[in-house]
C-alpha cells in the first residue's frame, strides 16, 4: 500500500515511522525546506517509549505533484492549515485513495468533504502522542487506547475503507474501527478541550496539572460544558457521563510530555484553539448553552497569539533594521 502523510510534524512523523517499519510504502509531504532535505539525507529517528532509538530511511518531498497518486492520503496538520493541506495534495488524490484527517478538534473533516467529496474522507483520532527533539527526530511517548481509530465520514463503508484497514492491521498495527466516526472524534475532544488550552496557559505538564487543584477545577468546567454542548447537538457516548473523569485520566497519561498547543505557544505560532474551545463556545452560543470557561480560555489564548504575533512583528522590524 502506497500512503502519503500531510505534515512532517511530530504526529506525521511518528505514523511515517510506523508505517514503514510495517513495510508500506511512505512519503511524508512538508512544506519546510530544511526538513525536507534533512530527513531526505539522514533518515528520520524515533526515541520509542522503551526508550530505543529508530533509523527509518523515509521518502519526503514538497511537491505533491511529484509524488503522484496514492492509496491513502493521510492529513497531520494543524487545523487551521487543512485546506491549504489538501488542496496542495490533490496531485496525490486518484479514484481510489481514501484521504484520512487524524487532527485535533472539529471542522477539518467538512473540510475535506468539500474539497475531495464525502465518500473519500475517512476521520480518525488517535491518542498516542510525541515532542520534538530535533528537525529529524522525536521523542515517542506512547498514549492510551489503539494506535488509531478510524470510520468513514459519511458512514458508508466502502471496499477502498475496508482494503486500508485490512492491510494496516494485517501488518500488525492496532488500527481499530468505528461506525459512528463522530462520537469518537468528540471523545477524544473531551481531553483536547478540557487540557490542551490548560497546559498552553499555565505551561503544565499532564503529570503536574492534575495534582493541582486550581487546574483540575478549570479542566472539570471546560469539560463540562463540552458535555452539555455535545448532547444538546443529539451526541452521546458514556464518557459524557463523567467528562472530566476521562479528560483527567487522559491528561495524567501524558505525563510530562508538553502537549501540542503549549509547544505551539513556546514557540511562538499560532495554536487549535479555532478548532477547540472556540467551538464549543460557538455552537454553546447557538443552542442557548453558557460557556463562560471555554470563552474565557479562548480570550485569553487569542491574546497569548496577539502577544506573540507582535514580538514576530517587531523582531522583524528590528531584523530589518539592522540590515
């Protein structure tokens, strides 16, 4: 099986090493040049949650055009890039390639129903995780549950879906399935909502956060108007019953790995709060449900984001300067 994976970031770099390791076929896409020919000359490694450290010898390229078409398509970027993402993968896209979003937050699947057609768009989530160690290297910490979950946008089940999965879990990866692809997409939301913006505010990790009252308390409010919001919109699933339980869980198994959206605000880019908790404000907002900790978060991260496009700017200003 022939796979892309759009973004060469950690995620896109963990599924990259996997999958070849699995013995499929791998092209990791990026945008940035320097990754590009660093992982093209050296190879890309993983430090494994045992603590081993992997060689894998990936295909990686810019140019989707060059790549030509694929099995399936898989989509690792941010959310706020995913149709700039797809529409720069088209090339990739043939009749039978299935094209996977394995994204946090909502919004990306709509995306690429109206850029590829619902009948090839796959959802998944995942809740393994990584940081950065280098521009060739991360550090793979593992996570609860399956590798991946994966179910089809529209619900339909077709032979292209089924021929991913089978080969996928025929090579031995823990690739699960789902029916309702959007009640899992919405459970793994719980913990995205509940701690991800925590630990950008408050520079956490999931193992500190959680034995810290004030902290806990923010993630029981953010996680309890997600719940009220998710059934409101007609969405059930158990871990509604106790929300904060599970994101609670879900963040101390994080441990002391920084989670994306505190990376992403350390380093100064901009993070999924669009795709996060500003959903959940929004469609409160719409049924009538106050949301009074998911705005407040939002605010103060859409701040967090000014304050960090105004250093860019006047490093910038600075930079040119001194030219």
């Amino acid at each position: 099986m022939d796979i892309a994976i759009v973004g060469a970031g950690v995620l896109g770099s963990i599924f990259g090493s996997l999958f070849s390791r699995a013995g499929f076929d791998v092209t990791l896409i990026e945008v940035l040049e320097e990754r590009v020919r660093l992982i093209a000359r050296d190879g890309l490694w993983v430090q494994m949650p045992d603590g081993e450290r992997l060689h894998t010898q990936v295909s990686i390229s810019s140019d989707p055009a060059a790549v030509g078409p694929k099995d399936l398509v898989m989509v690792c970027v941010k959310g706020y890039h995913t149709r700039s993402a797809i529409e720069g993968a088209l090339p990739m896209v043939a009749e039978q390639t299935v094209v996977a979003s394995v994204q946090n937050g909502l919004g990306n699947l709509e995306t690429l129903a109206e850029v590829v057609g619902p009948e090839r768009v796959v959802g998944g989530i995942t809740a393994h995780s990584g940081m950065p160690v280098g521009m060739n290297e991360i550090r793979y910490v593992g996570g609860l549950g399956p590798l991946l979950v994966i179910g089809p946008y529209d619900g339909v089940v077709r032979p292209e879906f089924q021929g991913v999965v089978s080969r996928l879990q025929g090579a031995g990866l823990d690739v699960h399935t789902a029916a309702d692809i959007n009640s899992v997409i919405w459970k793994k939301l719980i913990a995205n909502v509940a701690t991800n913006v925590v630990a950008a505010l408050t520079g956490l990790t999931g193992s500190q956060a959680v034995e810290h009252p004030p902290t806990v308390s923010i993630i029981r409010g953010l996680a309890g108007e997600l719940a009220q919001v998710a059934r409101a919109k007609g969405i059930d699933f158990p871990e509604l019953e106790e929300p904060a339980e599970f994101a609670l869980k879900a963040f101390a198994s994080t441990k002391n790995n920084r989670v994306s959206m505190l990376q992403d605000v350390e380093a100064g880019r901009p993070t999924e709060i669009g795709n996060l908790n500003q959903v959940i404000a929004r469609e409160g907002a719409r049924l009538g449900i106050p949301t009074p900790f998911n705005d407040a978060v939002t605010w103060l991260v859409q701040g967090v984001e000014e304050r960090n496009r105004l250093r860019l700017a006047a490093r910038e200003q600075d930079g040119g300067r001194a030219s």
